[in-house]
C-alpha cells in the first residue's frame, strides 16, 4: 500500500542562543502520529517567528514510525499518540505530555440507517461486534433497523495510535481490529466518504472542518451511548461541532480511552539546545494553541511533569516557562 507523507519545512538557520556560530544552520525533525500533525505544524510555524533560524521538518506516517524513528535517531522528536509501552522506555524513549484529543466512530452521512443511529448510539458492546468478533455483519445489527445492508468496516493498516487507542477501548490490541485496512487519518475519512455503508475511526481532527468547526464534507461521527442503555441521552449529545466534542473531553463526558493524551517522544534525553528549547516552548506558550486548533489543552500540573524531564539550557527568554 502507498505510503502518504506530508511534509512541513520553515525557515532554515541557527538561532541566538542555540549555537556559538550564527551562520550555522539549527535543525529539528519530527515524525509520526497524524493525530499530532495539525498541532505539531502550528507551534513549529509560531515558534518559528520567534527564531525564524530553526528549520523545522514534520512527517507524519503514524505513531509507530515516529517511535521507530526517535528511538533509531533518525529524527531528534517522534509524535506518538498513544501510551508508551515498557519495552520502549526501556530503549530509552522519554516522553513529553503535550496535548489530548480522542478517535471517535465515522458514518457516510448518507448511510441509510443514519436516523436510526442517531438515536440509538453506538455501544461498545456493537463496538466489539464490528471490530472485533466480526459478528455484526448488517447495518441493522448496529442500529437495530433490521437494514439488511451490509456494514463495511474500516481500520488502519499502519501502526497507529487512533487504533491502538480505539483497540484499547475494546480490551484488545490494534492487531486485533478486522476491517478493511487504509493506511492514514486521512485514507480512512476518505475512504468512508465515499461509502454510504463505510464505519470508520479518525481522529477528531480529521473529522471536523478547522474552520466551520462541523464534520468535513460526507463524514458524521457516531455518537458513543456511554451508559449503554440502548439510546442517546441529552448529556451524549456533544457531536455536532468540534468545539463540542472538545468540551465533553475536557470535562470527562466521553471515555478515555478513546480520548487519550498524546506525547513527543525523544531517544533519550534530548541534547540539542533548540531540541530543548522547542520543547519547552510547546508545553508553556504553545500550550495558548491547543484549542484553537482543536485539541484540549492539559492541567498545570501535567505540564509540569514534562518540564522537570527536560535538562537546562541556553534558550531564548521567549521559551522561557512563564
């Protein structure tokens, strides 16, 4: 399967404060979760203006590629969005806490049984039955229509944290999800636009237009019925916008998982100044940034954790913690 990589540069440099020389060129690469990328690209174009020196590069390919990457060293930071396993820590994987989002279920907005689920939700149990058991097999399965149709579900064929995450819902592993393969947030969203009977899961940045703040074109996320009574109460009703499904993460109304934080990832302790200093932006001033692109932001406390991982160094006064 085709592999998608996007790719973020800005300016190229060395920044005061980052090295003796400053004509040297200062360079940061990152790679991995899509769940991160959207943010990752703001607080590399933010922190960029105030040291418009550093050349940032951002890939992203998936979270299991950002934790191969920052632990080969092929990149100074991975983007992971999901937890870190002991194996990994124990090869040296050091993680910053930067930001939690959630993967929600994804519908065709015309899939035939679409009133149906709107009032009856998806329970985790129906979860199960489509990911997992392969069980359900008939939209009316799902809903409770009696729909004949028959239900085509989709996963992620790349090691991800979406459906790691999503898996961990379900008491399973990503290897565990059946479903039709697709490599990428955005290869899943795609490929449930374009069929009416397609179930997915994305990230909710891949669902939900940046600025309409409603579901991009042919996609509606399923609302989870969290108590399982078989239908939507007022209180599971926090779809319709992105803003919405914001503020029921925030204040705990949707499960974790599959809301879930999300990490920068360094091999090792980082050494490289502007490493360091890009960092400590991301989890003081960068912070400022989460919601807007649409992300929940995280407790001081939590910050703090991260910034007492991080080593002193020469930064600029701007990425000082404030």
């Amino acid at each position: 399967m085709k592999r998608i990589w996007i790719i973020a540069a800005v300016a190229a440099g060395m920044a005061a404060g980052f090295g003796s020389c400053g004509s040297k060129q200062s360079e940061i690469s990152i790679s991995g979760a899509f769940a991160l990328y959207p943010l990752a690209v703001k607080w590399a174009e933010e922190f960029q203006k105030q040291h418009p020196e550093v050349r940032i590069d951002i890939s992203a390919g998936g979270a299991g590629k950002g934790m191969t990457d920052a632990l080969s060293g092929m990149v100074d930071i991975g983007m992971v969005s999901r937890e870190i396993y002991p194996v990994e820590a124990a090869k040296g994987a050091v993680a910053f806490t930067v930001a939690k989002d959630a993967v929600v279920a994804t519908v065709n907005v015309d899939n035939p049984d679409l009133h149906d689920l709107l009032k009856t939700g998806l329970t985790r149990e129906a979860a199960i039955k489509l990911w997992i058991t392969g069980e359900y097999k008939e939209w009316g399965q799902v809903s409770g229509s009696g729909n004949h149709s028959k239900v085509h579900v989709y996963t992620r064929s790349d090691a991800c944290g979406a459906a790691e995450t999503w898996a961990a819902w379900l008491d399973s592993k990503q290897e565990d999800l059946t479903g039709t393969g697709v490599f990428g947030d955005p290869g899943v969203a795609t490929a449930v636009q374009k069929d009416v009977l397609g179930i997915g899961l994305n990230n909710i940045g891949y669902v939900y237009d940046e600025t309409t703040r409603k579901p991009n074109p042919g996609l509606k996320a399923l609302p989870i019925d969290v108590d399982g009574n078989g239908r939507l109460d007022e209180g599971e009703l926090f779809y319709d916008t992105k803003d919405q499904i914001i503020r029921a993460i925030t204040e705990n109304r949707y499960p974790s998982p599959p809301a879930r934080n999300l990490y920068m990832i360094t091999g090792g302790m980082p050494k490289k100044p502007e490493v360091i200093a890009f960092l400590r932006y991301i989890l003081t001033e960068g912070q400022q940034h989460n919601t807007t692109v649409g992300y929940i932001g995280l407790p001081a406390e939590k910050l703090q954790e991260s910034l007492r991982l991080l080593p002193d160094s020469i930064a600029p006064a701007a990425t000082q913690p404030q």
